[in-house]
C-alpha cells in the first residue's frame, strides 16, 4: 500500500511541476495574478508533496531502542508543517488579491483561459489520484488539500477568465483568488489544529474521553479508575493507558479482565494499543502504594 501511495505522490509531483513552468511563463505574458499566484501555490504544493512523500516512507520505518514508537508520527508533524505552508501561501495570496482588486491591471482573457483549462486537467488528475487515499491518514489528507485547493484555482480561473473576456471586468481576477482563499482557510484550519492537537497527545476527535471513563467503569471487576490517557501517533495508532483498582481476582481472572477490556476498547472505540494496569485494593494497601493521579 505504502508502494501505492508514493506512486501516486510521485505522479503528483511530476504534474504539478509542469504545471508551474506552463503557468509561469504564461501568467507572465497574459499579466494575470490569478495564473502567476496559482503558480506560486503550486510550487508550495511540490515542496509539500515532496514532503508528504518522504513521510510515508518514514511511517513505514520499524521501531528502535531510541525510538520506541517508530517513525508514525512523522506524519503529524509533516502535516501540521504542511498546513502552516497552505495557511501562510493562502494569506499572502488574499493580500496580494486585494493591492490588485483595488488597482486592476488588464488581463489577456483568453490566454489565461487556456492556460487555466490545461492546469485544471493537471491538477484534476492529481487531485484524482490523490483523493484515493486522502481518508488513510492526515499527511495524504493534506497533500491531496493541496491538490484539491489548486483545482478549484484553476476553474475559478476559467470562469474569471472567460468574464474578463467578453466584459473586460479585470477586477474579476483579484476577486476570486480572494473568495477561494477564504473559502478555503476553513479547510487548512482544521488540518492545522488536528495535527497540532495530535502532536499534544490529545485525545483523539472521534473518541470521548467521558465515553471511554463510564464504559471502564461499568465492569463489575473495576472498582475505580485513574490516570487514563488517550492519544494517536498517527490517524490509525491510537493508544490508551490507565491505571485500573480492581476487585480480588486470581491470576486466571485477571487475565480474563484484561482480555475483556482490550477486546472493548478496540470494538468500540478503535483503540489498539492499551497498557493497564491493575491492582486490587488489598494490593493497594499492603504495597501502601501512593499515586498522585492526574485525573
């Protein structure tokens, strides 16, 4: 799979780079800012990609007696470096939009139509190929963002181009990279705050840490429950630990309860990788164990 993916980001690449030669050269010559600062996005979108690729490469890698983890959350930390240069490129954009929407410069309409319609087939195949596996894990969610974002650049192009075309309205050509941006930072600011919120080790968006207390509870054999933590590495590494008082069990129906609880969280929440620990309260008092629980 992980073959897969990097074809695709390879393939993305390579459109993506004739893309910015063709739009360049030709943004330059029709005196379009829509054309010249899809370019520049695009070049941001290389970089990103470039980026992307390398994290699928390093999620793959095993884990060591340094990092026991592997290398899984290279792909958050691709992410969140990959949403921060969508955001910064989006608002330079909207600036730029905005100097030129108060003082138009004219554009060759029909030149820029063209060369948006051959960029929106480019990156239509790119975004294509890219949404395939866009839902696997925020680092292809974000690469395939990229794309997405500049297909929409690109139509919206067309459309302001074929405007200036035949009314000769060259304010148009600021005004859409304007109100794509902006419908666009909705988007970005979300790759952003979850993969930032993936890096704080927080509890991940599709579980309810309340959800996940009452559950535990519930179990008869748990009499209480402490220091629960629940976090992600990566979109599909999601991990718990806690520290469970239980009723006297053997050693048999520990192993029972253990099993139990593991077979739970992974049917109901998705939760893989859970690290428990359980003591009954004669064990509690005997070890006259004192723990400063966080929560």
């Amino acid at each position: 799979m992980e073959n897969h993916n990097s074809k695709n980001l390879i393939i993305s690449i390579l459109l993506n780079t004739g893309i910015v030669v063709f739009e360049i050269v030709f943004g330059l010559l029709s005196r379009s800012m829509a054309l010249i600062s899809d370019a520049l996005h695009n070049i941001t979108d290389i970089g990103s990609m470039i980026l992307s690729w390398w994290g699928e490469k390093m999620s793959s890698w095993p884990s060591n007696d340094r990092k026991t983890y592997g290398y899984k959350r290279a792909e958050v930390i691709i992410a969140f470096t990959n949403g921060g240069i969508l955001l910064a490129v989006t608002m330079f954009i909207i600036i730029e939009a905005v100097q030129r929407f108060f003082h138009p410069a004219e554009v060759a309409g029909l030149q820029m139509m063209i060369v948006a319609g051959v960029a929106l087939v480019g990156n239509g195949i790119a975004t294509y190929l890219l949404e395939k596996d866009a839902h696997k894990n925020l680092n292809l969610k974000s690469a395939w963002l990229h794309s997405l974002q500049d297909a929409i650049f690109s139509l919206a192009v067309i459309v302001g181009a074929g405007t200036i075309y035949f009314t000769g309205w060259n304010w148009v050509d600021p005004a859409l990279s304007i109100l794509i941006s902006v419908f666009l930072l909705k988007e970005i600011y979300k790759i952003v705050i979850e993969s930032l919120n993936m890096m704080l080790d927080s509890v991940p968006s599709d579980i309810d840490f309340t959800e996940v207390q009452k559950t535990l509870t519930k179990i008869p054999e748990i009499k209480s429950l402490h220091d629960l933590h629940i976090w992600q590495t990566g979109s599909d590494n999601k991990y718990l630990s806690a520290h469970l008082k239980i009723a006297e069990l053997n050693e048999d129906e520990r192993g029972i309860l253990l099993s139990k609880i593991q077979v739970l969280l992974q049917k109901k929440f998705q939760i893989r990788h859970s690290t428990l620990q359980m003591i009954s309260e004669n064990e509690s008092k005997n070890i006259e164990l004192e723990c400063k629980h966080c929560n």
